[in-house]
C-alpha cells in the first residue's frame, strides 16, 4: 500500500509537467507562425487537459475529451487550414497590424484573475484519495436534473450539422 | 494538491487564449485559440467540483455534467464556425479578418 504522502507528492510531479507542456503548447497554438503546426500543438493542450481530468478523477469526461476534441475536433480543424489553402510552410502574415494590443489585455486580465483566486482559494486542498466520479451518476444526472438542457443541447446539435451542410454546400 | 494550482492553470490558458483571439487575424487560428479558452472553464469546472464531492461524498457530479454539455456545445460551435470561415472563403479567396468591414456602420 502506498502512503498518502507518496500519492501527493506523484500527482504534484504528474500535474507540474503537464501544465508545463499545457502552457508550452498553448503558447505554440498562439504565437507560432506555421498553422499545421498550431494545430498539431492544439492537439498537445487537449491531451494535457485529458490527462488533467484524470488527475481530477473526472474519468468519463476525459474519454469524452480524447473522443470528442482529438477524435473529431482536430480533424475538422485540419480540414479547415486544408480547404482554405493555407501556406504549408511558415505564413508571416497570420496577426494583425495591431497585435501587440492583446499582450497587456492578456497580462491584466491574467493579474486580477491570479490576484482574486489566491485571495480566496489560499489554501483550499484536494484530497488526494477521493474516489473517482462514478459514470453512473453522471447518466443519471443527465437525464434528470439535466434532462432539458439535454433536449437543448440536441437540438443545438442538429441545427449545426444542418446549419453547416447549408452554408458550405456549394448550388 | 491545491484547488489554485488548477484555477491558475485555467487562468493562465484562458488569458493565453485571450490574446490569440486579439492577435490572430486568420479565422482558423482564432477558432483555435477559443477552444484554448473552453479547455481552461473546462479545468476550472472539474476542480471545483472535485472540491465539492469531497465536501459531501453523496452530492452528485454538477461540474462533469457541466464539462461533457460544454464539450458538446464546442463541438457544435467548431462545426458551424469552420463552415463560416469556408463560405467567407469561397466568396473572398482569403480568411484574414481584419478585410471584412462591410458591417462597420
């Protein structure tokens, strides 16, 4: 049996190299000069934030995660760069003339966001023993608290896929 | 672990994010940096929910519910996004956002 004390100390390693590759990454999606590669990097940030679900003992979401974002997600992505031509190679020209705008809204908002959070979170531990979030519960949850949200969420569903046939069908 | 080392990490995505969506001018790259954002909520919601079960073991699990409709509606929203951008295509023969004006009064 492993000591609690152990536990914490794997899962603070396991959490810092993720978020450290989730931030890399990320900042790769956001500053990089080559599309394929933003969603190539894209594709590390949801990984990082799969293997982050686990952590936080949300298992089915983390499934849902790979299925859904790395499994059909990426892909319409990379047909979107692919169908609208961009360069293959490096493209100078994908910010804006001013996009150096978003440095400090990006850094003031990242300051009052951290400023707030530590100010009320000191301390707040997650234990590291809790047991995992039962899928069963999660159903049920949907169809009955949730069960209209459910409806909504179909029919948001639906008029995508006919929204998206309708505006990238070519007559 | 601490709550905050996951409510930082959301924070600092979200505001990674942020700026790509100020920065970037090509419309895909701007749908990427929005998923950015919806995978740092989706951090956020997990943690605090992970907080409130081990406050009361029997309390059902709110915050995964939340995470999976959150993914669904991004799912959606990509789908109907890149469709957007392909038409703007089409109709341009370029993405760039900062060339459609025709809605400034």
């Amino acid at each position: 049996m492993v000591a609690a004390s152990d536990i914490v100390v794997a899962q603070n390693i396991g959490f810092g190299l993720i978020a450290l590759v989730m931030v890399v990454f990320a900042l790769g999606v956001v500053s990089g000069s080559n599309v394929v590669h933003a969603a190539l990097s894209l594709v590390m940030v949801m990984a990082g934030a799969a293997a982050l679900y686990v952590l936080l003992a949300a298992e089915f979401v983390a499934v849902t995660q790979v299925l859904v974002y790395i499994g059909a997600v990426m892909v319409l992505f990379l047909f979107g760069v692919m169908l609208t031509r961009a360069k293959l190679g490096r493209d100078a020209d994908l910010n804006n003339r001013t996009w150096y705008i978003g440095i400090p809204v990006a850094v003031l908002l990242l300051g009052v966001m951290a400023y707030s959070l530590i100010d009320s979170f000191e301390d707040t531990k997650i234990a590291a023993d809790t047991a995992p979030v039962n899928t069963e519960d999660v159903s049920d949850l949907i169809f009955s608290a949730y069960l209209l949200p459910f409806w909504g969420l179909s029919f948001v569903l639906l008029a995508a896929v006919i929204g998206a046939i309708v505006l990238a069908r070519k007559d | 672990m601490l709550l905050n080392q996951f409510l930082l990490l959301g924070a600092v995505l979200f505001c990674i994010g942020v700026y790509g969506v100020i920065a970037r001018k090509n419309a895909v790259m701007v749908l990427m940096s929005i998923e950015v954002i919806l995978n740092s909520v989706n951090i956020n919601l997990l943690a605090f929910d992970r907080i409130w079960m081990q406050a009361d073991p029997d309390r059902l699990p709110h915050g995964n519910v939340f995470a999976l409709y959150i993914i669904a509606v991004a799912a959606a929203e990509v789908g109907v996004g890149l469709a957007m951008v392909l038409l703007i295509y089409r109709n341009r023969r370029s993405i760039a956002l900062d060339e459609l004006s025709e809605m400034k009064g």
